[in-house]
C-alpha cells in the first residue's frame, strides 16, 4: 500500500502508541517537551527519526498543520462492504456505528472518527462517491482517532442501511425536524447512528431506512450543530444508555 504522511503531536503520538509498526520514519522539529518526549517514545520503539526545521516541515506537511512533527507511515486502509458485513456479525448485540450520509468536509470527517474512537464505535461508514475520505487533514483532525476505528467505505449507502437492519441493527436517524427526541430513543442492543451532510442532512432515500428519526433538543438560541458535534453527542448518548444497562 502506498505510504502516506501524518502531521501533529496527537495525531503521530497515537500512531506510536496504538500501531507503531506502520510508521516508517519520522521528521521532528525538537522544540518543547511534548515533542521530546515523542521522540524519545518513536526511537523506543525502533523508528528512524530525523531532526528538521519548520521550512522542511512545511514541504512535507503542504497545507497541513505540523506542530513540529511529520510522520511517513503505511495507513490502515479502509475497508469495504463485505467487511463491514462480517465485522457486524462478529460484534452481534454489541455493534456500534456511525454512518456518515455525504458528509465532505474532511475536518468534519477527522472529528467524527476521533469522536467514535473515544466512544468505543465500531466503525465510521461513508459512502464511496459525493463524501469526504481518509486524507492528511482527516488523519490530523482524528488526533490518532483514524488508526482506531474502522473507516468502512460503501458501494451504496441505502443498501449498506439494509443489510444492517437484516443483522439485527436498529438505525436511528438524526434529523432537526423530527419529532422525537434523540434522548428518549431507544440505544441499547445493536445500534446504527446515522447522520446527514452538513448542509443538506439526510437524503430522502436514507430517511426511508431509518428505523427511527430523531433530534437533538436545543433549548437554548441555536437551531443547530455542526455534523461532527451531532455525531459526539449522540454516541455519548449511547454511551450513557449502555452504561446504565
């Protein structure tokens, strides 16, 4: 697989700590203690690192925010229908996901995956065309979130909801419009957190395989949220359901 380059203290100090056998080499700007210390833990473990300063930084990142450190790695690669299909049968009751309906916004993207790694998510599905995908500025926004949790990438989203629900899975749909509160939903057994774009949420196709729309109620001035803010509250609502089980 080709190797691809990740930038930023969390985002390589993941990488070293949850798979360290994929990085291949690592450039560093040593200019405070976070990033001696990620040296000190990249050398620990076998990795080539090599002193650098911003002006060689800043051609390796290209527009990506560094924070002193680029890393060449070999990245996990996504995986497909069929995987998914089997990663859900494996984790039966148990399954989590977040499907993400043509969002594009690789920053957004980059949240999300950090926000299901911290809540224990499965996997992240995206459809394959009209979305975001794994590129240097999601790996950087996921702050390490991308080398742990699953990015499925599916043919067709609308047939990826059915197969989900022929498992067993329950979608619930995030919708500002509906009617029933996310909060009331139901969140136990094998789940499926399904959101909309940022601009245009939900398509109509989506809407019709979910098995429940609901909202997030917002009591305060605004009327919305930012996808990837949806995305962390609802998985910590499920969190919060799963715990109390």
């Amino acid at each position: 697989m080709k190797r691809e380059r990740v930038m930023g203290i969390n985002a390589v100090d993941s990488l070293a700590e949850h798979a360290p056998e994929r990085i291949v080499r690592a450039w560093i700007r040593p200019a405070n203690r976070r990033l001696e210390a990620l040296e000190a833990k990249l050398i620990e473990h076998g990795v080539t690192v090599e002193h650098a300063d911003d002006r060689a930084l800043d051609r390796m990142a290209g527009k990506v925010r560094h924070q002193g450190v680029v890393a060449e790695f070999k990245p996990r690669a996504p995986i497909d229908d069929n995987a998914l299909e089997r990663l859900v049968a494996e984790r039966g009751r148990e399954t989590l996901l977040l499907v993400l309906d043509g969002v594009q916004d690789p920053h957004n993207l980059g949240a999300c995956l950090r926000s299901a790694a911290a809540a224990g998510a499965d996997a992240v599905v995206v459809p394959r065309d009209r979305a975001a995908g794994m590129t240097p500025v999601t790996r950087r926004a996921a702050a390490g979130g991308a080398e742990l949790v699953p990015l499925a990438v599916v043919t067709n989203l609308a047939r990826t909801l059915r197969m989900l629900a022929e498992h067993g899975v329950w979608c619930i749909g995030l919708a500002g419009e509906a009617e029933g509160s996310l909060f009331s939903a139901r969140l136990d057994g094998p789940l499926a957190l399904v959101m909309g774009s940022e601009e245009k949420g939900l398509r109509r196709l989506t809407r019709e395989h979910c098995d429940e729309l609901v909202r997030i109620p917002m009591p305060g001035a605004m009327e919305s949220l930012n996808v990837s803010v949806s995305a962390g509250i609802a998985l910590f609502a499920v969190v919060g359901s799963r715990m109390k089980s």
